[in-house]
C-alpha cells in the first residue's frame, strides 16, 4: 500500500516535520490524518494505542534489558527474547538509577529492606496494564463501525498487537526472574515453582507475538549486523 518502504513511516515523519518547524503545532493536525485515513472512532483509537505502545520499548530498554546487550549491534529488545532464565535474572539492567534487577529485589524481599526504585513487581503490573490499555484501544478500532480496514489498518493492528504481547511477555518473565532468584538465594522450592509458572506464561505471550506478525511481515527480516 505504498511506492516507497519509508512512506510506511508517514505518522513518524509528520510529527517530527510539523514539531520541528512550529514546536505549538496543534494536536489535531495529525488526529485529523487518522480520522481521514481510519475512520472517526477507529483512528481515534489507533491513535491512542499507537501513542501508549510508543512506551513499551523504552521501558523495556530502561527496566528489563540485560545491559550487557544495550549496543543495538547486539541485543534488540523488539526481537530478543533475552537469555534462558537463570541468566536473565542474574542480569544487571540499563538504568540501575530508577529500576531496581531482579537479584537486588529478591535480596530486598528476603532481608526485609525498602528501596526508593521501582521494583520489579511495578515494571510488571506497568507492563501488564499497558498491555491491556493497547489491546483494548485495538478492538475498539477493529468494532468500530466507521473502520476503513485496508492495508494501512491492518498493519497498524498488527504492531499493536505486537508491542501489547511484548510488553505482556516481559511483564511476566520480570516475576519469572524475581522467584527464581527467591529460589537461588533461599533454596524455596515453591519459588521455583512460581517461577516455571510465569515463565510459561511469558512463553504462551511471546507466541502471541508470532501469531500476530505471522501472516504479515517477511520470515527473512534482518537485524542488527551481518557478516
């Protein structure tokens, strides 16, 4: 549904264009260029979702990403699913100022300590609620009777479902992580348990993510450097 692979881009370059050139640009230049291309009620809500899935990477990055992996070159937080367990717990995040890891959390809940950061357990429920959010503002624009369900609709839906799934995978291996380092450091079998539990969990999101992008994007999509 375009000539060029950029113009898929469109809202990304209108912002920043209009932005750029009048910092007070009015919000309703670009809502106006949902609803012409969407439908009233169904750009509105791509729209919303759109501007709540813009979060999840960055808090991704910020909150769960095993620093180790920060280069772009070799870790990608839209691909990656980062480490098996017991790595991914041990793992030193990115922005160790506001969020506190997984083994500092376990080790806070096991000596009865209290922490300024966010903890694991409120980048979870923050994952698990922005997820919802996005998936609700979806099926909002799928019933909307006035929906103009082209290519441009669908392809817009499916990174939504995307970025919902993601951020509902690493909600639940965040507590995957924190009980099995309940378990590492206090040898606590139901610990163990949990932690298999929500790692099932994060499995059955992440396949969410294939279903969603499945029948939609290229299987041969190249990231980071080729050799």
């Amino acid at each position: 549904y375009y000539d060029y692979e950029f113009e898929r881009y469109r809202d990304y370059y209108s912002v920043w264009g209009r932005i750029t050139y009048n910092p007070d640009t009015p919000p309703e230049v670009w809502e106006q260029e949902y609803v012409n291309r969407f439908g009233h009620k169904a750009g509105k809500a791509l729209l919303d979702g759109l501007h709540l899935a813009s979060r999840v990477l960055p808090r991704i990055v910020a909150a769960s990403y095993p620093y180790s992996r920060f280069p772009t070159t070799r870790g990608w937080a839209e691909m990656q699913r980062q480490y098996d367990l017991p790595e991914y717990s041990n793992a030193e995040g990115s922005d160790i100022q506001q969020f506190m890891n997984m083994k500092e959390f376990a080790e806070m809940l096991l000596d009865g300590s209290a922490t300024p950061k966010r903890t694991p357990l409120q980048t979870s429920q923050w994952f698990q609620t922005q997820s919802e959010q996005i998936l609700e503002k979806v099926r909002q624009a799928e019933n909307s009777e006035d929906a103009l369900q082209g290519n441009a609709f669908h392809s817009t839906v499916t990174d939504l479902k995307i970025l919902a799934n993601l951020s509902l995978y690493h909600s639940h291996r965040l507590m995957a992580g924190v009980y099995y380092q309940l378990y590492e450091q206090a040898n606590d079998l139901h610990a163990l348990d949990l932690a298999i539990k929500r790692e099932q969990q994060a499995r059955n999101a992440w396949s969410h993510i294939v279903e969603a992008a499945g029948d939609v994007y290229n299987k041969q999509l190249i990231f980071g450097v080729k050799e």
